[in-house]
C-alpha cells in the first residue's frame, strides 16, 4: 500500500523549541527535507507572533525554501487573518486546528470548539477559492493535559464538523502521546463509519513510547497518512508534558518492513535530521546510519 508520510518537523518540531532559531536554519532544513522527496512538508505556522514567537518569520521562511516540484507545502491557518498571510506567501495546503477537547482548546486558540469552527468557515472557503486544500487538525484526540482521556464520541462529533465544513482531510492528534493500539484502533472503529479512511491522517506524539506502535495499528486499519517529525522534534507550547511526534525515521523504517510504498528516502530524511541538531547544538532522536548517532 502507498503510504504518505507528512512532515511536521519544521513546523510542530520547532514551535516549541526554547531558543529562538535563525530563519536560515529553518530554510536550510526545509530545503534538505526537499531532498528526500516528501509529498508534503508543513513548513511553519500563520498564527499569532506572540502566541508562537518561534514562528514569527513564516513568511520569510516560504519565501526563501527551494520549492520541489510533487511536494506541496504546507502551513497551520487558524483564522482569515491567517489565510491572508498565508495566501501572500503562497502556501501549497492550509491546516486548520481544533480539538476534541474544550479546555485544551481554549488555552490553545482562546475559542470553544464550536467559535474555532467558525472561523473556519471563511479559510475552507478562500483556500478553496484559491485552489488549495485544507487539511483540518483534531487535537486532543485520545487524551486532553487538562480533561484526561477523551471519548471516542467527541472526536467523531467533531470529526464529522470538519467534513461538513468541506476539508478535504482530518488529522486525529494523540497531543499529548498517550494513546496505545488498543485506543487507536477503538477510536477508528467508530471514525470509519463516518469518513474514508483515505481521508484520515494520524499524527501520533512518543511521550510514552507508542507512537509506533500506534502508527502500525492504524496501517493495519487501513490508514495511509502519517504525520512525522525528522528527529522526533516537537510538542505543543500549550499542551505541558507533550513530547516529540513520532520521528520519520522510524515511521519510514517500520511501514517500508511491513510492505507499505513509502516515498521520502530515509538516509536524505536523516541528514536532514543531522542538520537540524547540528544547529540546535544537541543529538536528536537517534537515527540509525545518521553520522551523528551511534552505531548500531
Ligand atoms: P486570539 O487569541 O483569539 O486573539 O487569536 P485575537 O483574534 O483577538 O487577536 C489577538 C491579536 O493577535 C491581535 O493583535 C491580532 O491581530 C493578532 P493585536 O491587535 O493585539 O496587536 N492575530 C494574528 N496575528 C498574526 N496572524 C494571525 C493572527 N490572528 C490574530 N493569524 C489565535 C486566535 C488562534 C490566532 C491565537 O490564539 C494563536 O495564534 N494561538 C496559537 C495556536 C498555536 O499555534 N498552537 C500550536 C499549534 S497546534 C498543535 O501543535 C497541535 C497539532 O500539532 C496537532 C496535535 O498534536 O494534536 C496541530
Ligand atoms: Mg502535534
């Protein structure tokens, strides 16, 4: 089976990261990420500079990655004010963000769930009008930091919100990377009644080590998109205690040995990887073969 794999690292890997990062830095790994030959590559965030400084340089960030023809890049859009930017700096794909919990979603996007969704309504619209797809993001989709676990029922309510609305595609987010196989595969049991599985991407933080373990349940459920960050980077500002997602070496390692047709090349994804944590100054998730892991 063809497998798409979406790279969030420039974009959920770095938005947490401490330090302020150079734009160049950012370009540079954007560009070597384009090298291993990604379908899609979320690249930053058209959010509020002062919610997320880390990605206040979106726009010169797009204007300066070498953009590879067959992959489309894409951006976080939460609100018309967003698409604006967002369409300035010609963005391939919008990503609009909820969740499946309230709480988390206000002290994420300062709205209700139902308030997110309707600023929504103009972004589908003005991406559509420009020809670009939306891909709409379900946080909190198995465990919420502030309300513990969350129902199976609330992730579909608002799954089946988002396709009303016409996005094209859901992504279901373990935030806060708790989830384990029996909890993926029960969430998508329900989910499949009610969207394709062609429509549905996991995107799958480790805090407790699954996350593999749960990007393989889902394949086995016939899902064929997942979010990854090279290196295992990221976490959510405003979800304490998140972790890392899922590092595409290893979602890259794990599908192509269970057959699946996987197109980013996983020694290009790992220099990618060594040139990100040459720039940060640390060893990130050790990617085997990578020159800065250990062997073995
Ligand atoms: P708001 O807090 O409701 O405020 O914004 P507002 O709309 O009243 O605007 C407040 C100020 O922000 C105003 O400026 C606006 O102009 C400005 P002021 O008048 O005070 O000078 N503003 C903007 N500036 C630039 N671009 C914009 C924009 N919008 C407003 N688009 C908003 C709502 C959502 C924008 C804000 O709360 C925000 O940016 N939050 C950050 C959300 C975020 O980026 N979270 C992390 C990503 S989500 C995630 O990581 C989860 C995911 O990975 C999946 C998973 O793991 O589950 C996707
Ligand atoms: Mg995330």
């Amino acid at each position: 089976m063809r497998v798409k794999v979406t790279e969030v690292g420039p974009r959920d890997g770095l938005q947490n990261e401490a330090k302020t990062i150079p734009t160049d830095v950012k370009v540079r790994f954007v560009d070597a990420l384009s090298e291993a030959g990604y379908e899609e590559i979320e690249v930053s965030a058209f959010v509020s500079p002062d919610r997320v400084p880390q990605l206040a340089d979106a726009e010169e960030v797009f204007a300066r990655i070498r953009r590879r023809e067959g992959t489309l890049y894409s951006a976080l859009v939460p609100n018309e004010r967003g698409l604006e930017r967002a369409l300035r700096a010609r963005i391939g794909k919008a990503a609009v963000f909820t969740a499946a919990s309230e709480t988390f979603n206000r002290k994420n996007v300062n709205a209700s769930i139902a308030e997110s969704i309707e600023r929504f309504k103009p972004v589908v619209e003005g991406a559509r009008g420009a020809s670009i797809p939306v891909r709409g993001y379900v946080s909190t989709a198995f465990w919420c930091p502030y309300e513990g676990k969350i129902a199976p029922e609330a992730v579909v309510d608002v799954v089946k919100r988002l396709t009303d609305l016409g996005v094209d595609e859901i992504s279901i987010g373990d935030t806060i990377g708790k989830a384990v196989p029996a909890d993926v595969m029960t969430l998508l049991d329900r989910l499949l009644d009610h969207v394709d599985q062609d429509r549905l991407a996991m995107h799958f933080h480790d805090t407790y080590g699954t996350a593999i373990a749960n990007v393989l349940a889902s394949y086995e459920r016939g899902i064929s998109t997942f979010d990854s960050s090279a290196g295992g980077v990221g976490g959510c500002p405003f979800a304490p205690g998140a972790s890392g997602n899922v590092a595409t070496e290893d979602v890259i390692w794990a599908l192509t040995q269970s057959g699946a047709d996987v197109a980013p090349d996983l020694g290009r994804v790992r220099a990618a990887t060594d040139l990100l944590g040459s720039a940060l100054g640390r060893s990130l998730h050790r990617a085997p073969g990578s020159t800065s892991a250990p062997p073995g």
